[in-house]
C-alpha cells in the first residue's frame, strides 16, 4: 500500500535527486552547482551563471565569449512566429505571450533528438527577450522592433528592444544581478512541471511551455507583480501600514511574502533590496522604495513573515521603467536555466514521474440502470 501523504503540497518530501541547487541548505540558503548566490550575485554575469547551470562549471573567459558570441547569433525570430505574435492582441497577457511563442518555436525549430538539447536550449535563452519584446512594443507602439541587437547581454538586448535605446550600465548591472538571482531554485512548482513533463521523454519545448504555465500563478512567479500592484496603490510609508494592516485582519494573503522552504529569509531579497535602494536614488524616488520597506517591518513585526526574492524586485524593475506585466517573464527569461538543466538531468536518470493518490472518494459500488437514477 502506498504510504500516508504527510502534508498537503508535498512539502518536506524528497521527490528526486539534484546536482544543481541547494534551497535552505548552506551557504546564504540557495547554491548553484556548490557555489552561494550571493557570491555569484556579486562577481558574475548572468550568461557565467547560466553557463554554470547548464554546463557544470563556470566559463573561463574564452568560453564565455565563445558562449555569448553563440547567444548573440540566436536572437532573431523566424517570421512564422513574428506573425504569431502580431496576431496577439494588446490585452493578452506577456506570460500567455511567451508560452505560445515557445510552442510555436516548437513547431518551427523542433528538438528532433535529445542531442539537441543544449543549443535548444540557448536558443531559447537568446530569443525569449526577443519574444517578449516583439510582441509588446508591436501590440503597444505598433513597432517592429529589431531584435538582432548587439548588446553584450541578454538583460541589455531585453532593455534596449524595451526602450528602443542602449541601456545604461547601471540598468544592465541590476539585470545581471536580476537574472543570477532567479536563474535556479530545486523543486519548485515550475521546475517540478519541466520535470514532469520530461519524465515522459517529450521535447524541451514542451518541458518549457508547461513550466511558464506553472510559473504564471501569483502564488509563484506571479507575485512580482501581484506585490507591484499591491505597493503602487500606497501613497506613502505610513499609508501602506495602514492598509496592510487591514489585509492582515481580513487575513488577506500579501504576495511576496513568506516562502514554502526559507523559514526565516530569502537569501535572494538581500541583495536585490540593495539594488533597488541604489535604483531608487538613481530616480531620486521617495515613495516606493520606503513604502516596500515598511512592508516589510509591518509583515515581520506582525506575522513573523519576510519578504522573498519578489518583493523588492517589484520596486527594482519599475525603477527600470520596465512595466509590470513584464516582471514574470523577465523571470521566465532567467529560469530558463533552471528548468532546461533539471529536463537534462532527469534525461540522463530518467523514470517516469507518476505519483500515487491517497483516494477519497465512494467505496466502489455498481452502476445503477438509468432509470434509478436521481
Ligand atoms: N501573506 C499573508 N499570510 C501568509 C503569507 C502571505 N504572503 N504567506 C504565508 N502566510 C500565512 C498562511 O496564511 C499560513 O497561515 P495559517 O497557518 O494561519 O493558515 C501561514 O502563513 C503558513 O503559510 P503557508 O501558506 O502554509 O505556506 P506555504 O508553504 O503553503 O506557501 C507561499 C508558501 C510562498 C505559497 C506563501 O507564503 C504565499 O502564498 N506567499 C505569497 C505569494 C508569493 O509571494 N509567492 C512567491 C513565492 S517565491
């Protein structure tokens, strides 16, 4: 008989092996591949740590070059899939956006062997800005913005198809750290579908399209959002005391809070609370960033409750001028990583993920005629 479930949610319980990541175990509380993100945050590039994700070590400098010189060359989009997103409209949202661009680059650029994984996978990491991009500055400015930038990195070709200009160093460097921060995270709901779905030995497009899905809900990446929505309604520190305490009592859940493995802190919101503190006085802001500060006293003081890596990048992003239904798939745009390097490593031990059920249902009994039917 299948064993008792110990919690809803399957918290606590082992449901595979990884060599990727560490969540609540050492280091600041998350490694990748033994090294502590913070550490990462603080002396790599994005595209050394999706490198390191992938691959299973850190780019020295000629790999690294070699390695964006290939991501530089995979931005552009085929025209079958610039027509997709033309026929997208404005109000779609850019998570929906980006799961039917990756299905559709699925049908056009289909992973015909596993042998392909990895340049499926890069390209996928240097198109899905373009992606993005193209469909919102099309739908948006009726623009059709050149995707086959120049720029060095992959937060930098996001910006600069963006804002239609080069972004500053400044912006480029919180993209890095951004990135780093989201790139990888064990099991997590996302992750878990990719899995899943790889578990069957289907495509990576596949894998993907599943783990945006996944990743969409405000109860996982959507909270970057969902926490924007929430702090651009307070005026001021003092307003968003007030109303947070009237969410709290109507026990209302407040996105970007609380963490279903870090019991006490993410790791992640250390750092990217310092980078929207240095972004907010690059924009000589006074509201947003004191108000998510306060937020933050208000949940720990009265829930015990701490912001995760969400919270403060709310605050980082807008900063940026980046807009909001943007945040969630600048996170896809990271995790990317994450997922792709999960499917290899359940490629390479692979048994089908099939769980069992704890049943609640009737005993079994036998089909009534029609006729006695209620
Ligand atoms: N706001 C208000 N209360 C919260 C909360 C939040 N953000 N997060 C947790 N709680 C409360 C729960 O209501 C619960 O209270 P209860 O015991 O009185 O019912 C208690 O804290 C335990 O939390 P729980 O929901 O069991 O944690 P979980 O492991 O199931 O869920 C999250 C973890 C992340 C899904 C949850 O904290 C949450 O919904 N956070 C907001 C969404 C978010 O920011 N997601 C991004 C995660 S990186």
């Amino acid at each position: 008989m299948a064993k008792q479930l110990s919690g809803a949610g399957l918290r606590g319980q082992v449901a595979g092996k990884t060599a990727l990541s560490t969540v609540g175990k050492s280091g600041s509380g998350l490694t990748y591949r033994g090294y502590d993100v913070k550490d990462l945050a603080q002396n790599c590039q994005f595209e050394e740590v999706a490198y390191l994700i992938l691959k299973g070590k850190l780019p020295n400098q000629s790999e690294l070059d070699a390695y964006k010189t290939k991501l530089r060359g995979m931005r552009g989009l085929p025209t079958a899939l610039k027509e997709v997103l033309e026929r997208i409209p404005k109000n779609a949202h850019p998570m929906d956006v980006l799961r039917t661009g990756c299905s559709m680059l699925g049908n056009l650029e289909m992973e015909t062997s596993f042998d392909e994984q990895q340049d499926v996978t890069d390209r996928m990491l240097a198109c899905f800005p373009s992606i993005i991009c193209y469909w919102y500055r099309f739908s948006h400015d009726g623009v059709r913005v050149d995707v086959e930038t120049d720029d060095d990195s992959i937060g930098g070709h996001f910006l600069h198809m963006l804002h239609g200009e080069k972004p500053r160093e400044l912006h480029e460097q919180v993209m890095h750290v951004s990135l780093i921060l989201y790139a990888e995270h064990e099991f997590n709901a996302s992750t878990f579908t990719a899995r899943v779905c790889a578990s069957t030995l289907s495509d990576m497009h596949s894998c993907v399209t599943g783990a945006i899905g996944s990743l969409r809900g405000p109860l996982h990446g959507g909270a970057n959002e969902a926490a924007m929505e929430m702090i651009q309604g307070f005026t001021s520190a003092d307003d968003a005391e007030e109303k947070m305490m009237g969410m709290l009592e109507r026990k209302e859940k407040i996105m970007g809070f609380g963490h279903a493995i870090y019991s006490e802190s993410d790791p992640r919101n250390e750092i990217i609370k310092q980078w929207s503190e240095k972004l907010a006085a690059d924009v000589g802001d006074d509201v947003l960033y004191p108000v998510s500060v306060r937020c933050e006293e208000v949940m720990w003081r009265e829930k015990k409750l701490f912001c995760n890596a969400d919270f403060f990048h709310a605050s980082a992003y807008n900063f940026m001028g980046i807009p909001t239904p943007l945040f969630t798939p600048i996170f896809v745009m990271s995790r990317l990583t994450g997922w792709a390097a999960h499917v290899m490593e359940q490629r390479a031990d692979n048994r089908i993920i099939r769980p069992s059920a704890e049943y609640t249902g009737e005993e079994l009994r036998p089909v009534p005629a029609i006729s006695e039917r209620a």
